[in-house]
C-alpha cells in the first residue's frame, strides 16, 4: 500500500497544513530544519500524522501571545487582493513588459514620470565572501555601508545610491556566462551572465528585466517594515538596506523560492507554489512573467518546468521565478538572487519616504511575568503602536490581576 492510501497515518500537504493551522512556506521551513520528514511519491509529498501532532504539542508550549497589525501610509504601493499590483498608480503587470528595471526603480524611488533614463554604470567586480550568493549580496551592502562617507538622510539619497548600489550588488556575483566589458549596461544585462551559461537573447534579457520589476516591491512585507524602521530612526540608507535583508533572510522565507527550484528539477511537488497569500485567485506577477520564460528556456531546461507551469492551478510568482530559474539553466537558487535585487529597488524607495515623513513606531511591551510585590496591574489595560502622526493602533487583552 502506498503512502497516499494510508489515510490513517499519512496525510497530504494541504491537509497537513490545515491541521497546523499554517502555510505551505511555514510548513517548508519546518521541512528545511528538520522538525518534520515528508514522503514524496512522485510530485506529490505525504507528511506522518504522528510526526505533525508532536509538532503540534511543541507549537503550543511556545505558543506567543498577541499579534499586531501595522498600518502605514505609503505612495509607493498599492496591492489588490483581487490581482492586481501597482507602483506609484502604474499598473506593474505593464511596466513589466514596457519598460526597464531602471526606469521602474527610478520611478519607484522619486514618482516623477520621465522617459527611458540613462543606463546605470558598470560596477568595478569586487571580491565578496558568503557562504550562499545572497550572503555575498547582503555582506556587499555591509561592506558599502561600513566605508560610505555619511550621507544626508534625505528622500534623494534614493536614487543617488539606489544607481550606484544596484550594479555594485551584481558585480559582487561570481560569473558563470560571458561578462562583456562595457562602461554602461541594463542591470538585467549584466545579471544574466552572473547566473547562466546560456547566451543572453532578447527573449532572455526581457524574462530576467519583467523578474526584477515585478518583484521590486510588495507592499508592507516584513522586510520593507525592518528598512523602514531603520530608517525612522535616522540610520542611513546603506544600512536601512541592510536591515531589510537581514530580515530577508530570516528563517520562515529564506530558501522557499530555492526550494520550489530543487522541486522543479526533482520533479516532485513544489511545496506552496500554487497557495496563494496576498492575493484572492491569481498572482499579476506570475500572470505577466510565465509567458516570457519557454522563449528564455533551454530544451533540457523547459522540459523541467512544463508540467509545473501547465498544472490547472494557477501559480504563485514564487513559482514563476524559480521556474525561470530551472527554465534558464541558472545556477541554485538563482531565483532567490533575483529575488533580493530586484527588492532592494523597492527597499530604497520605502526609505526615502521614511526620511520624507518619518512614521512614529512606538511599540509597548504587555507585560506578563510575575507581578512585583506590592504592584497592581490595571484592570484592563492597552499596548498601542503609534504608526503615524495622529494614527494609532490599538490592542486590547484579557484583564489581569496581580497575583
């Protein structure tokens, strides 16, 4: 009997995330760190019952109190959970495919409407360590920051740095393809060579330029909220920036992408690659990227990712991503390269309005130790985090009594 017969013992990933009560990228990480072994057969992947209530039991030893919601104001992004993304008012799913990663970032960074800007400058190569290539991005950024001279913490200091910083993150990447020499390049030219043997193409070059403007930003995810916390408190830009991919590369979402690649190339099921969270139905990001990736594929490559792109469901831009990873014959977790660069166009942007109308973050701890003698505690009190000028939010719990 297989695996997938065996109810009683063995169930789905989707089941076993509807008893966790989680995501598919939660439950990856709980993959990833060796908490739980899922059984694969074929695509598809069965996690032991046993196995997923003793992760149970331990969640909810652990289990933290309180969660809270924060809301801030922004002229950066606007996501609809019905699908649709869009940057400053522009609808992403055209500027994907109309326009360069440059233009979008500069648009991004000062929401002034221009023509085609001059391409960025070809960054000198530099020699970085890191134990992955998105530690070498991230070790790059500490490096800038730690020999910058100072900068003005103002709104500008966006793009002024934002052009410099972004071909400085590429040139940090060992070369696997044919780098051209040349003194100005699209940053998507001068990518492609740093992740693939295969030639650059047009077809190529606009799948890798669409990658990097659909995932420039994403709203408020926790990332962005890090960078612009930095920022609030006057923390300059190169290390706002750092802040944001540190919280990157935290646990619950470092490697998901990388993750869905290895799948691809196993051909088992891609954990969470078809479970949407931000939007309703479909994903615009996926929407405008999947039908760019078959002309940018090799043979070998596009077999791989076929049947992940043609399944009835609809994908996430997770997926999409590390498809056009696989599909590219790019190098391991490629996707999660593409990934980090392209978001710190967006980081940047968060922080140049942060330095533009900082927000007041004013969290407050809901104490719940041991009560001091002779301390009372109010019958009912709040936590509050201050979000912006005359805007708070508010969380209300359970009365407590001294004991």
């Amino acid at each position: 009997m297989s695996v997938a017969e065996s109810a009683s013992s063995w169930i789905s990933t989707a089941a076993a995330c509807q008893k966790l009560g989680i995501r598919p990228q939660t439950l990856y990480a709980y993959v990833s760190r060796g908490l739980i072994s899922p059984h694969r057969e074929g695509r598809r992947s069965y996690f032991s019952i046993a196995e997923l209530e003793q992760l149970e039991t331990r969640a909810r030893r652990s289990l933290r109190r309180g969660r809270v919601e924060v809301s801030i104001d922004s002229l950066v992004t606007l996501l609809d959970p019905d699908g649709r993304l869009f940057y400053r008012g522009e609808d992403v799913t055209v500027l994907a495919t109309t326009w360069s990663f440059e233009r979008t970032a500069e648009w991004l960074w000062t929401g002034v409407s221009a023509e085609e800007p001059r391409q960025w400058p070809v960054a000198n190569e530099i020699k970085v360590v890191g134990n992955s290539l998105t530690d070498r991005l991230r070790n790059t950024v500490a490096i800038l920051g730690s020999t910058a001279p100072n900068v003005d913490t103002l709104p500008a200091s966006a793009l002024t740095i934002g052009r410099k910083l972004l071909p400085q993150l590429v040139a940090s990447l060992p070369a696997v393809g044919t780098v051209k020499s040349e003194a100005r390049a699209p940053l998507a030219a001068q990518l492609w060579p740093r992740l693939s043997s295969l030639p650059l193409t047009k077809a190529r070059f606009a799948a890798l330029n669409c990658a990097l403007i659909v995932f420039a930003d994403h709203e408020l995810v926790p990332s962005t909220i890090g960078a612009r916390l930095a920022a609030s408190t006057g923390a300059a830009p190169l290390d706002s920036v750092l802040v944001g991919l540190a919280m990157h590369a935290g646990v619950s979402r470092h490697g998901f992408r990388a993750s869905i690649e290895e799948a691809i190339r196993s051909g088992s099921e891609p954990l969470g690659a078809y479970d949407h969270v931000a939007y309703r139905v479909r994903d615009p990001r996926a929407d405008v990227l999947v039908p760019l990736i078959q002309a940018a594929s090799s043979k070998r490559g596009w077999r791989l990712v076929d049947s992940a792109l043609t399944d009835d469901r609809p994908p996430t831009a997770d997926l999409a991503i590390a498809a056009l990873s696989v599909a590219g014959d790019m190098v391991p977790t490629a996707s999660e390269v593409i990934y980090t660069v392209a978001r710190v166009a967006g980081l940047l942007a968060h922080i140049g309005e942060e330095y533009d109308h900082p927000s007041m973050f004013r969290p407050r701890v809901g104490y719940r130790g041991p009560a001091p003698d002779g301390f009372e505690f109010e019958q009912e009190y709040p936590d509050f985090l201050e979000i912006d000028s005359g805007q708070t939010a508010e969380i209300r719990r359970r009365p407590r009594t001294a004991r």
